[in-house]
C-alpha cells in the first residue's frame, strides 16, 4: 500500500554503500589500516579558511533574524548577484542574478531542472560512465534515460551513437564534465561538435532540445586542463552546480542552478525553474550557506592533495600493467578490471583488501572506479596489493 | 516545450506574495512605519543562544571535514538518537534512532512522506482551513487533495465529514495543529475521535490509512494548552517537524519525520521514506545544523512576545467587534471578515494601511489571517486602523 518504487529506491542498497559497510567490519577485524577503502568520493581535504572565518563573522556580528530567516526562494539577491559575477567571470556569456537559483546542492540543482523540463513521455540522454542516481532523477520526473555508450578507450561521448539517439521526444542531454567517475574532462573541440549535433536536432525536430551541465568538479582540475564554459556554446542550457568538492561542503548542501540568459524562454524555464523547487519542497538553499558560498566563490579547498594522489596512482598503476584513461579532473581514476565481469574482479581484489567500486552501475561495464580522495599513506600501504593483484592475473610477473 | 504545471506554480505568485511587493512599495511611497504588514509568517524572535553558542563552538572546535561531510541518508546517526530520545519524552510511544529521519524543513518532510506513501489513484485528506502548499505537495505526489471544510465559529476538524469523505482510494489524512492559519489547537478528545474513525476505515477498507502529522507549531502554544502526541493514538502515523519556528531558523531548512514504530510495516514505511527522499534530490539534511538542532532540540526561541502580541491583537480586535477563534497555538489570528468577500475585505483594509492575507487559498473563505510574529510597536500603531475598519463597516461606532 505504499509507494513500492520508493520503496525499492530505499531498501536496494548500492555497491558503494554495500562497500562502505563492508569496510566499517572487515577494519574492526583486520585493523581499519589493512583495508584500502578506495571507494568513497567525499572530498577529504577540509574546506578553505574562508568558510570558518565567513560562518564565525556572520554569526558573531550578523542580525539572527535575517542569518537564518527564509530567503526568497530563488535565494537572497545579493548571493544571487555575487554567483552570477563569478560565473560570468568564467563563461564569456554574462549572466544575471535573475538567471541564478540558488539550491540544496547538485542533486536538488538536477531534479529540479528535471522536474521543471519533463514532461510525460520525455526521453533524457546520458553519456556512460555516468553518475547513477541520473537515472534515479530522471525516472523520478517521468521520463526515460536513454544511455550513450562511451567511445573507448577514452571515454570520451560517443557522438554519431548521440546523433542516433535524438529523436522527437528528447527533452534534455546531461553532461557531466570531469566526470564522475571517469575523471576525463571533455575538450572544446567535443563540446562544441555535441551542441552542433544539439542544433541540428532541434531544427530536426522543431522543439528545444535542453543541455544540463552538471558541474560539481568544475574546479577539480590539473596540469591546466580547461573546462569550457557550456553556456558559450548552446543557449538552451542550464548549468547545475554544488559547493560539495569546491569548497568540500558536501553536507551542508548549497549549490546553485544557472538558467542561460540567452535560452529562449529564459524567463518560462526560470519560473518552471522556481514552480518544481516549490513542488518538490524546496523552499529555499540554506540560509547561512547561501551567505558563506557568496562569500568563498572562488575559492576552493587544497584540491593539490587530489593531484599529488592521482599521480602517485596513475604512475603505479601504469607500471603494474593496470589501463586507464589518465584523469584531467575530479578525483576518480576509472581502470579497466582485469577481467571482464568487473564486480567478479572487485571481489578478487577484496581478498587483497582493496575495495574498489564496479563500474556496471555507471552505464559501463568492465572497470572499476578508483576514488583518489583518500589519505595519501593509504595510498603508499596499498600499492603493494595493486600490483600483487596484477601478478594473480598475470598481468605482470 | 517546459513542465506547463511547473512553469504555473512558478509564476502565478501568490497571494501572500502579493502584499509583500506591496508592502515594499507602499512603504517607499509613505514610510515602512505607516504600513501594518500583518502578511508575514516568519518568526520576529532571534534564534536562542543556544544556537549560536553552537554553531561557534562546532565550527571554532570540529573537524571541519567530518562537520560539513555527507551524512548518511536518514541524518548522523547521533542526532537521530538525541530526537529521539527527545520526541519520546513528549510521547508515551518510545521511538528509536531507526524511526527517525532529518529533512530540510517541514516543507521537505511533507514531499518525502507523500512521496513514500502515495500511489497513483491516491487521494489524501487535509482540514479547512490549511497550509495552501498541501495542494501543491500532494498533487507534486500524484494524488487528489480532498478538503473537508472546518466547523465553524471553532475551526475544528469536522469529524462526520471526514467520515464521509473516506473511502477506498484514501491513502492519508494531514493533521495541523497547532494550525496555521487559525492558531487552533486541537484538543485530546478531537484526536481520539478523529483516530477512532480513521481505525475503522482502515478495517471498513481493509488497507492502512496513514495520519501524516505536520507539527511545525508543536511548541508555540500558550496559556498551558497541550498538544497531545498523535503517535500514541494511532498507529499508522508520520511526524513531520522543522526547527523553523521552535529554534527561529526557517531559512536554514531543519527538520525531521518520524515513522511510528507501532506502524504496521514501519520498516518497509521508513525505506520508502528514504527512497523518496534520494528520489527528489535531498542528499542529507544540512550536516551543521543537524548537530545544531541536536545540541537545542527542546530549547524555544522567546516565544513570550508572539502570547503578548495575540493577547493585545485579540483584546482590541474583540472590542472593535470582531470574530474569531482566540488561538491557543502558533503565531496567528483567523478572523471573521467584515463582508462575505474575504479578497474586498481585505481591499478595503489596505486602504487603512492594513496588510490582511485573504482566507480563500486556506480553504476557508470568508477570513483573513493576521499575523502574531510582528512588532510590538506596530500592533500600536496599527489598532486606529483596526478601529476604522469596523466603523467604517458600522460594527462599531
């Protein structure tokens, strides 16, 4: 007599938490440093000093009634207007505080936007290795996700499988860039050969097709990789961000939602926009947060730590015989399994006690995702058991 | 090409909504001070010191990855214990950490239990007059939103339409006392014919018919009024509850549901509660102020001045002839308007340079409601212009 669907999305837990419980026991057995938990993605460097200084000043000096008293729904103004600076900052579209919607993080930044674009019998389009709750949230507004297999072995999307795939009921595209769990960061040149796909569609087809950035690691980037600025390229897209691994704030749930000022029917998305948030119960972001974002944009935690780690990794791996596309951004490392069924593999490796994430539930089977946020001197235990896992494959000798 | 219904809720502002543009603007043209803005529901009390002393101290001493990390889904398993053991001592039910689940305020404990229960054909039941965003929640869902009007002049549930109303296709009944907009409280007899008549259906219909108890107000009575536990007069129940108005933090988004534990299935309740609450995009409650409300759960803003100003509001509005409930809880008035028209009524207030929030979007039509969480000194300012209303309306002379 209850929703069984919702029923089915609480009690079927996923392999990274079935992997999260399994390391909590086999620690208190072995000794919680013999486990080599690669499978967590929380930033595990604290947030910048910004954020202390900015919540200790506003709650000493600021008046308690407005700190944490409702915002419009949208978000306080002035936070709006400070997201909006700094985006343009980045895109060389300018973007207004009327375009931004300030949110309980990127998973709310996604169902809302889902919510405010879906309509019934919508498809939405995801490139594989993809974040697996897409689907949830796509689902959960009423339409289809429809999953393009990436080209190999860079995991880049598959563009003429994109062109395939459109048709008169797709509603929206998400693109997450770098990815999770990949790692990979799509160039301009890919960027700019998907939104000239996007166009010909929409003429095609005569409606809107929409373009869900979603952009939590748009910071998370090394050896100068660039993200190109989506909004500067196609003009019917939203961007969803999330402070979680910027400003490693990933509990406190502040993030924001960017409505292209150059999307036609800028102004009806945004009001859609605003009427999903209410609908969904999203009254406002976070009011303190909101303030401390507005304060820290810009900033970012020591994101060195993710670099230092991921090339100790990729180095060692590489040697050991392991394949990878080599990760630009975020702080994953997707490796292919040394067999084809991936999660046979990550029980192999458990015997060694490294817990690694299989890759079937990213839309990708055959790999294994590697969370480079971790201590670096698990790293340093580990190594030896990458490479004993090698030689059991005969990999290397 | 967008979600029409979401674009709707969007756009179409509401009435509440309305005055608060109104408000600004006319107070530019004539002096914020000689505007009575009686529209807002938000409280005028700072949070109490608790909260502050919090805050400094968990942000000045915590470990800053662990503070503003991910929780697990259903909220730090601590702050779960502390509401807990803190609801149990308002119950004789006793509920455990496992019964408990933090949301992001009320509004979001609404979506997720309507979300965990509701099945299409649904309809849920709600009481005159009522929290216009019910409908909104309970539609989002996917059910029909039945309302039973109230019996007048006390504004309680009208027990004999309620059983009317029941029927096969009924999945929950939303209760609301302390109630907003009327201030009522029910009282432990209504409850347990309400409850009474709710078990007989269950069996009259042969499936579970769930009582979802919004109880923002719970603390923000007066005169010693009592708000009973629902939870130990029917089985089947969901408190929804936000630290909103108890701890004065609306714009920080707070709250909890808590699944009975005398519910039938209340395990297979609480995971659909938590795949409702994944499937709209709420990742965890906002890890700070879970420990925050952790540290305060019992403590109340000085909720003194919201008594002080309904005892003045109602001794001066009964001596100008007017009608209404004298509210016992929460922070408003529900007041019998001076002509059928609860909109013109309120027109016509607006002349004197009152701000009245018409009845007609609470189900209930006919009254306005005024709230209590304002300043003392405009109540003063504004009793003339109470005094003129009625005059002009020749209730008085």
């Amino acid at each position: 007599m209850i929703n069984e669907k919702m029923f089915e999305l609480g009690s079927k837990r996923s392999a990274i938490r079935d992997l999260f419980e399994y390391a909590k026991e086999r620690g208190a057995q072995i000794g919680a440093e013999n486990v080599f938990d690669f499978s967590i993605g929380n930033p595990s460097v604290p947030a910048p000093d910004c954020v202390k200084e900015a919540i200790l000043d506003l709650v000493a000096h600021g008046d308690p009634v407005a700190l944490h008293g409702y915002t419009s729904a949208q978000g306080d103004p002035q936070v709006r207007a400070a997201m909006a600076a700094h985006l343009s900052g980045h895109c060389a579209t300018q973007i207004g505080a009327e375009d931004m919607y300030m949110t309980c993080g990127a998973a709310a930044s996604l169902t809302i936007s889902l919510g405010a674009l879906v309509c019934p019998g919508d498809q939405v389009i995801v490139f594989a290795p993809f974040f697996p709750e897409y689907r949830v949230f796509i689902e959960a507004a009423g339409a289809e996700c429809v999953v393009i297999p990436p080209r190999e072995p860079e995991l880049a999307p598959d563009l003429e499988a994109l062109r395939a795939a459109l048709n008169d009921n797709t509603k929206a595209v998400i693109l997450n860039s770098p990815n999770n769990p990949s790692g990979v960061v799509y160039s301009e040149e890919t960027i700019r050969a998907l939104c000239g796909i996007l166009r010909q569609a929409q003429e095609e087809f005569s409606h809107p097709i929409y373009l869900i950035s979603d952009e939590p690691y748009r910071e998370l980037v090394y050896d100068g990789a660039q993200v190109p600025c989506v909004l500067d390229f196609y003009d019917n897209t939203l961007i969803c961000y999330s402070f979680s691994k910027s400003l490693s704030l990933p509990g406190e749930r502040i993030g924001y939602i960017a409505v292209s000022p150059r999307a036609a029917d800028n102004r009806r998305i945004y009001a859609a926009v605003c009427g999903a948030g209410r609908a969904l119960g999203y009254v406002c972001a976070p009011s303190l947060m909101q303030q401390v974002a507005a304060r820290c944009v810009g900033k970012t935690a020591d994101i060195s730590v993710y670099r230092r780690n991921r090339d100790r990794l990729c180095a060692a791996l590489k040697e050991y015989g392991y394949s990878f596309a080599r990760p630009d951004g975020a702080f994953y490392l997707f490796v292919k399994a040394l067999e084809p069924d991936a999660s046979a593999f990550c029980e192999r490796a458990k015997r060694h006690e490294l817990l690694l994430v299989p890759s079937d539930s990213f839309g990708c089977p055959g790999y294994v995702r590697i969370a480079c946020c971790v201590r670096p001197d698990m790293i340093e235990r580990a190594l030896p058991a990458f490479r004993a896992l090698a030689q059991e494959y005969g990999v290397i000798e």
